[in-house]
C-alpha cells in the first residue's frame, strides 16, 4: 500500500502566500506533492470565517477559500480524521505550551488555537504512520518543538527577566517537522514554477520575511547558497 503524507498548514504561512500574491505558486506546489495540503478547522476560522465578515480582508479570504473549493487545501476529515480528538489534542497541546515558561509570577501565553490545532493534527498523522510537516512561518511555534530551550533564552531577552519553565513538559513538543513559506517558495523556484529571472531568489525570500516569515537575512544567503 502506498504511504500517505501531507503538509499540515498554519494560518501564518497561508497568510504570507496570500499577502505576496503566492496563492497561484502554492496551487501548483500542491499539484506536484504526492500527498494533502491539510487546514485544520481553527486554522479555517483563522484565514477565511472571520476575515470573510471584515471587508479589508474579504478579498484576500475569498481567494484562499476558493482553495478549498478545488481541494487545494483539506480539512483532516478528508483523511477521516475525527474532529473531537483533533479538538481535545488542541486544547492539551495550548495548555502545556501555556504553562511552560513564568516570568514573575505569571505563565507566559505562547500559542493560540491555530497553531495548537496544527500540533494535534500532526501527532495524530504520527500514530496513524502518516508522514507530515508543519508550514509555520511564525517563530514561537517551531522553537517549541525544535529548541525550547533557545525559546527560554529568547524570553529571557526580550522580557529582561528571569525564566522558570517546567523542563518535563519539553517531551510533549519533540519529534515535530517544520517548514516556513521560505522553504515552499525555494521549492516552487527550484521547480521552475516561478518563471522570473534575474535574482528572483533573493527577491522571493525577502518578500516572505517582510509578510511575517521568521527567516534572517543570514540565513536567506545560506538558501541562495544551496
């Protein structure tokens, strides 16, 4: 039987290819993947329920639901994923992330619904022996499950003041994939979606840093290097 497997889509990434104009780009980046384009349904309220009814991003939440309209983008249920479980794994994943870290006193809020959804439906894939990523464009969520250890540090930075985490919850955050906007871009240029020249990776790159993709400059010239 052939294997399964998918790109798990936060509301982050969708954001930056649709505010670049890359939706056309991740459409034919899905016609080439073997595999789903998942949403989960916090992450829909995220991109298209609740910007449908603000007419400054009605536009914008059209478009990305006409995704949906030509299976582009899947909810789990097309892979009969029961959306209880999905909902009770959400709200584990949201309070241990939500009690990890205190600064005075008080327990740090690192990530909402969308993204906690998005780590649920992954370790389900998981037990299921599906193979999946996460596309997640915002920081927080990938140094969780990366290096919480550097989260504490960053913390630590930008609050100037002491760290307390709870070290045995780390284990709920391991075995987790990531993948920003960057990566997919670099694989549509790669692929030869994007058909313009002359330094279009550079151009690509900094344009998905500047819609919201955690991605240093540094770390641009190590793509533009590969």
């Amino acid at each position: 039987m052939k294997s399964q497997k998918a790109i798990i889509f936060d509301a982050s990434t969708i954001i930056t290819f649709a505010m670049n104009g890359f939706l056309p780009e991740l459409k034919k980046l899905k016609e080439m993947f073997d595999g789903k384009f998942l949403i989960p349904s916090d992450v829909k309220r995220e991109i298209v329920d609740k910007p449908m009814k603000i007419k400054r991003f009605a536009l914008e939440a059209l478009k990305v639901n006409e995704l949906f309209n030509e299976k582009v983008l899947e909810m789990p249920d097309s892979l009969k994923i029961n959306e209880s479980l999905i909902s009770k794994k959400t709200q584990e994943f949201k309070d241990f992330a939500n009690n990890l870290f205190e600064a005075k006193g008080k327990y740090l809020h690192l990530i909402d619904l969308g993204e906690a959804s998005c780590l649920a439906l992954s370790r389900i894939l998981d037990e299921k022996g599906i193979k999946n990523v996460i596309a997640v464009d915002e920081r927080t969520t990938r140094m969780l499950g990366e290096k919480p250890e550097n989260l504490e540090n960053l913390l630590r930075r930008k609050l100037h003041t002491k760290i307390v985490l709870k070290k045995e919850n780390f284990k709920f955050f391991e075995g987790f994939k990531f993948i920003r906007s960057a990566e997919l871009i670099y694989v549509a240029y790669k692929k030869g979606i994007i058909k313009l020249k002359n330094n279009v990776l550079e151009a690509l790159l900094y344009a998905v840093k500047s819609k919201g993709c955690a991605i240093s400059g540094d770390e641009i010239k190590e793509i533009k290097r590969l």
